[in-house]
C-alpha cells in the first residue's frame, strides 16, 4: 500500500502542473494516473501472491501426517479403462481401483493394535467381485519410533496351538536393510532375534510389500519411509498379493521407482480381471477378454481364442465341475496338473464328465459293519470315440456302453465302470485295470 500511496501523490503532482495547461493536458494527466494506479494494483497483487504461497509451503513442510479429517483425492486420471485411480497427498501415496467401487475412510469399534506408532487413518475399498462382496483394507500408519510391531497371534497353517509371536519391523540404517525382529522367549518387551525381512515382492510403484509378515496370509505390510507404513488386509488372502496392493506408488518420486508404463497398465489390467471390471470370468479359474484367454494368475495362455474357448463345468448327471477342463474348440484340456495337458483325439462337441453315485461299505474296524456310505467317481470322460481315466486314456473301452457302475472290493482293485465287453477301475496305486489286469501305470 507504501507504494500505491506512492502512485497516488505523483499523479496528483503531475494533475496540478497540468491544471494551468488546458482541457487536452487535464485528459494527458488523468491518463497518467490510471496507468500508475494500474501498474502499483498488479504489483501489489504479485507480492501478494508471493507471500500466502511462501507461508503455504511452510505449512505443509513443517506438518506431520494427515489429520482424520484430512480430505484426499480421486482422479479421473487412469492407465486401464473401468479402473479409477485415488491418490492421497497428505500421507503420500496411490493405489487403483474398480470406478465401480467404494473408497471410503473407516469407522470401526474393533481398532487393530500396532505397537510402535499409531493408525492415523484406516480406508476401506469396496465392491462386488462376481457376486461377493469384497473389501480390502488399508491402514495408514505412524510412528515416531521408526517401528510397527504386529502383535502375536495365532499362525495360519500348521498346528494352531502354536502361537505366532510378535513381529518388529523397522529399518537399519547402518546396513540398509528392512529387518524383522522377534522378542527373545518369555521376555517381555525384548526384541533380540533379527533376520533381513523378505523384500521379494515390489509394488509397480517400486515399494517393498513384505507380506506373510505376521498374523495372517492376508497382512501385508508397505513402508512409504522410515515413519510412515500401510498395512493391508483383505478377508480373501490372493488379493493382497496380486492385485489391488500391486498398483500402490508413492506420491513422492524420490520415494521409489516405478516399473515401466506398461508393466503398470498390464498390473491395473490385472486387478480390472480379479474385480469384473475388465473381461470375464469363465468357471473357476479363467478369465477372458476379446484378445486373450488368461489361467487363474492372470497370465495370457497363448493360443487359445477367446470367442471359441469353454470350461466344462458339469458332470453327466448334472453336478457342478471344479472346471478342469476346457477347450478351445479344436482340443481339449486338463489343467488339474502344470502344465496343463491335452487329451490326445478328444473331439469337444462330444466330450463329456461322467459321474455316479456309488455305495463303499465301511470297514469293520468302524462299528458299521453291514453298512455303507455313498461316494462318487470323477475320474472317467469320454466323447463320442474314447474314453479317459482322468488324462489316461482307456483303451479299448467303448463309449456307446460305458458306464459307471462303482462296484467296490474292500482290499483289492476297484471296479469303477464297464461297457459292453469289459470292466474297468483302478489298483490301490491308482493303476488303471482292464477285467482285473493293470494295463496302465
């Protein structure tokens, strides 16, 4: 305002010399002053600007992590078309997700335990996975120590009566490395066993995701720094290690670095695959797009056409197939073993699963003596020329006649099925026999 002030004695100056010189000097000198006080506005303005964006940057430098009610953004900006990115400035990082599904802040009554800091805010993302409601779940934490501490639990495998002890992770800054440190027997509060924790496994933002850290298959751990991790979860444990997890990046580019542009549109695609956004599935563990046909990680079987390609997921009397096999209209596969292999002279149009019920009598040892349970028989296929125990073919067998009949011989070979000439089943070793003889090992 000095300034403007300034401006404002000259041009009255300039008004009274100008006064005793005429009409056309007054107009000269009114114009003068209307450039001056424009010229002071606009420099006001600037130095103005200056300093609210110089106090600004202080702020924001000089804070700690975000507040609960701090706000967040969601882009429009994404790598794969149905997939939405949300970005959080305050606490420094991104992650992907389904456009159809939710991103909300958390509220729960049950709040985790992590020693070393605390959670400064908990995001849930949600949505439906082809009929299932799915959540995962991602937890911002802080800690001034420069630790998280998953507390003990019990292990997820194995015997469960063994409990799995506490977990520190923290960064050694004289080695470089990310360490995991377990407490010393029954001591209390004593971390002195300490291994390199398992940095593996990378983001597409380049960020470590140490999982199988603690509790669960499903927790994952992402350090953003030395103070500052995200902890995910997910009721369903695949998704931790695939996908909604494997699109998180850093804000901050100094942070880590980011694989390649494609590799992260071929990640996000991953995810559009898992959620329904991209594609679809097709039986247990396909899924399909209009240029490729992909296994159950998400990798391209080469090929194969997706138009043409079927999972047969019934069996002859109507139950419902895990979905082993499928064709892609010239062959037929079985993908119950790696890798998947094709059954020599199957034709699709006819192929079919055969199954039946059966009685198998209990053991004596049991007290049912006299007794017997049903079970049932899935081994055998056939189309309209063969016939398949499993991914063996049978020779011989007709498969106009073939049936299954599930005849049982408590200690011996079993007889599964017969046709019109012959009976067919299998040894105790999983050998097929043809009228009792093993013909096939």
């Amino acid at each position: 305002m000095h300034c403007v002030r300034i401006f404002w004695g000259k041009s009255f100056a300039i008004l009274k010399v100008m006064k005793r010189k005429g009409f056309a000097a007054v107009v000269v000198a009114l114009i003068i002053v209307v450039v001056l006080v424009a010229a002071g506005g606009v420099w006001y303005w600037k130095m103005n600007k200056i300093s609210t964006s110089s106090v600004a940057v202080n702020s924001v430098s000089s804070t700690t992590p975000e507040a609960n009610n701090s706000t967040s953004s969601q882009t429009t900006e994404t790598l794969v078309p149905g997939m939405s990115k949300y970005t959080n400035p305050d606490f420094g990082f991104s992650f992907y997700y389904p456009t159809s599904w939710t991103v909300q802040q958390a509220t729960t009554s049950n709040p985790k335990f992590y020693g070393g800091g605390s959670i400064v805010k908990t995001i849930n993302i949600s949505g439906n996975d082809d009929g299932v409601q799915s959540l995962v779940e991602i937890d911002e934490y802080y800690s001034d120590e420069r630790t998280i501490t998953v507390p003990e639990d019990m292990c997820p495998a194995g015997n469960t009566s063994n409990p799995c002890p506490a977990q520190r992770l923290y960064f050694d800054a004289n080695t470089h490395t990310w360490m995991i440190a377990y407490p010393d027997g029954d001591s209390d509060g004593v971390y002195g066993t300490k291994v390199a924790a398992d940095v593996s496994t990378n983001t597409m933002g380049g960020l470590h995701l140490i999982h199988h850290f603690a509790r669960f298959d499903s927790l994952g751990i992402i350090p953003l720094s030395a103070e500052k991790f995200l902890v995910v979860s997910s009721a369903e444990g695949g998704i931790l290690d695939q996908f909604l997890p494997q699109t998180i990046a850093a804000t901050d580019p100094s942070v880590a670095t980011p694989v390649s542009t494609g590799q992260q549109q071929e990640t996000v695609y991953k995810e559009a695959l898992q959620y329904g956004a991209a594609g679809k599935k097709v039986g247990n563990f396909f899924y399909v797009d209009d240029q490729h046909v992909y296994d159950g990680q998400f990798n391209i079987i080469t090929g194969l056409n997706p138009a043409t390609f079927k999972v047969f997921t019934q069996y002859s009397d109507g139950w419902m197939s895990p979905g082993y096999f499928y064709t892609d209209g010239m062959h037929v596969w079985y993908d119950g073993v790696n890798p998947p292999v094709i059954l020599t002279d199957a034709d699709p149009a006819t192929f079919v699963m055969i199954r039946q019920a059966y009685q198998i009598s209990y053991a004596t040892s049991s007290g049912k003596y006299g007794q017997s349970f049903t079970s049932y028989d899935t081994t055998y296929e056939k189309d309209k020329s063969h016939v398949w125990d499993g991914t063996k073919l049978v020779p011989g067998a007709d498969p106009k006649t073939f049936i299954v009949t599930g005849e049982f011989n408590p200690g011996g070979n079993t007889t599964l099925a017969h046709d019109a000439n012959h009976t067919y089943g299998e040894d105790a070793e999983g050998n097929i026999t043809i009228d009792g003889v093993i013909i096939s090992k």
